[in-house]
C-alpha cells in the first residue's frame, strides 16, 4: 500500500488528493528550504553516521529525500557544463 502511495506521489505530487483551498495554503518543499537538511543534500548527515554508537545524535528533525537531493545535483551539475 505504502509503494502505491509513494508512486502516486511521485506521479502527481504530494498535494493530489487536497482540495482548492487547502491547495491555496500549501506550500511545496523545495530542496533550499530551511526544513530539509543540509549535511544530507551535500553528503551525510552527522545524525546518520553515529548510529547505535554513544556518540549517537538520534534521529535527523530536518527533512531528508532523495528526490530533493538529485535536484539539487542536477542544478549544480547544469551550473558546472554552462
């Protein structure tokens, strides 16, 4: 049930299932804002390495995603041929 949502998403976006005005108020995630996590956009979040050590942080508050990361990566890697 989880992969079906997921590729709904990945199809038609988080918000495909809102109405027009809850729509008005949403805002999508882009991989620059402050709620995504920036160690795990450039390449490792410390929250992710020191798991199940004494030094472990826990989990990460920001947000951490794939899909935002290879934006970013593609953007960078258009600004490096250009």
């Amino acid at each position: 049930m989880d992969a079906q949502r997921a590729l709904l998403d990945e199809l038609m976006g988080a918000a495909r299932n809102m109405t027009e005005e809850e729509r008005k108020g949403y805002k999508e995630i882009k991989w620059d804002d402050k709620e995504v996590c920036r160690f795990y956009m450039v390449r490792f979040c410390p929250h992710d390495l020191f798991v199940n050590t004494r030094s472990d942080l826990g989990t990460c508050p920001k947000i951490h995603d794939p899909k935002l990361k290879e934006r970013m990566e593609l953007k960078y890697a258009l600004h490096a041929v250009c």
